[in-house]
C-alpha cells in the first residue's frame, strides 16, 4: 500500500455518541480525510426510538434487544452497509449480522433510508454521513413531516474504514526501489492538486491522496477473517 485517497468529510468524525445525537444536522466541510465510519441508525418506529432513549441515557443496548429489531443492510461485500458494523457485533456481542434474525437486504442505501422512514425497518447500516447526504429525501421522497436529524439517531459507531488504496506489487523489481516509489506516491499527489487531475479522479470518487501505512488497514484484514470464519 502506498497512497490512500481523500475524499470530502462531514463535521462529525469520531466514535462519541453524544456528538452524533446533539440535534445539530451533519455539515460537509472542505477538509479532506483518508476514512469515515459506518453508523447504526435507528428510526421513527417505536423499536428504534426506544433504543435510541436507552443509548442517550449512556446505556448500551442488549443483544436480545438488537436481535428484535428488523435490519436493512447492504450485501456482504459493502463495506459500511455489512463489513464493519458485522465486526462492529463481533466485537461487542460475539456476534455478526448472519446471526440476527431480522434481516433484509436493500439494494441502495436510499432504498435502506426509505425502509426506515416508513417503519419498515427500525435500523440501518450505512456510511456515517448518509443523513448528510439524503436529508431532503428523507422530507420530500419518504413523506416525514419532521427532519432527519430529529426522527433520527445514531446508537453505535464502527472502526475507521479507511478509503481507496494506490497499491504496489512486493514483486516488481522497479516497485522494490524506494527512491522510485516515493517519487511514484509524489507525482500521483501532485497530478491530484491539477485542475485536470482532480476532474479525472472525481470520476472515481477521489478527491486527492496521501502516504497511508499497513496498520491503517488492520481493522479490514479483521473483517476478512470474520468472513472466512
């Protein structure tokens, strides 16, 4: 791994409950980060605003009581919407997502949204700034009366999941030299701050790069133990 990309962020990065449910709406900012966070959002249903009361009151949810609710998630190989909130379980309950029995699986995160609005689904799993991202929706597509931020809440927060690498091979013979690789990691940032190159890498969701290191990534080999277990 040589490069991990930036991407824009929001105003709510940590693992702090309290500072995801104060009231005050998620804001995308103009600083450029190397991860974000997959949440647990709970809805308007009476399952989901229940749980809600009890974290806000600093008390963690049982398993019983997560196991009740009914789960919109993503497929297995997203990273946010099953990867990291299944090793989000294993590391507070023993458990993953394939041991909950209520499940159903969306095939976009609007439609996970969507679920939640109409009570469908009393949780979801997603990137941290989806309700950034999908507020008006949450009004105008889904019919709430009421905005996100208050019908909404966050009751669990996972791991940094780092972005996208620029990834080298241990094999290459030209890779192996360090005075090349650091000049390669260089150009790729420099081509990145260009009126050219930043249109080029939006076009895959990339907003720059910078240096990255192995351990960044220990939380992902995590998960692809879990998985293969």
């Amino acid at each position: 791994m040589l490069l991990t990309a930036l991407r824009q962020t929001i105003d709510k990065t940590s693992d702090d409950l309290k500072i995801w449910n104060n009231g005050q709406p998620e804001k995308f900012t103009k600083n450029l980060t190397t991860y974000y966070r997959s949440c647990f959002l709970v809805g308007p249903s009476a399952k989901g605003k229940a749980l809600l009361a009890k974290v806000q009151k600093g008390e963690q949810p049982t398993w019983e009581e997560l196991n009740a609710l009914t789960w919109s998630v993503m497929g297995p190989s997203s990273a946010s919407g099953y990867m990291y909130p299944s090793l989000w379980l294993q590391k507070h309950y023993g458990k993953q997502i394939t041991d909950l029995a209520h499940v159903v699986q969306a095939d976009s995160y609007t439609t996970s949204l969507a679920r939640l609005a109409s009570g469908q689904a009393d949780i979801l799993v997603a990137y941290s700034h989806i309700r950034a991202n999908l507020a008006e929706d949450w009004q105008k597509k889904f019919g709430r009366t009421k905005n996100i931020w208050e019908e909404t809440g966050v009751i669990g927060i996972t791991d940094k999941i780092y972005n996208d690498t620029v990834s080298v091979s241990k094999a290459s013979k030209l890779m192996d030299d360090e005075k090349f690789r650091k000049a390669f990691g260089e150009a790729l940032i420099e081509i990145s701050k260009t009126p050219e190159g930043a249109k080029v890498l939006k076009s895959l969701g990339h907003w720059g790069y910078d240096w990255t290191e192995s351990k960044n990534y220990d939380a992902e080999r995590e998960v692809i133990k879990m998985l293969k277990k």
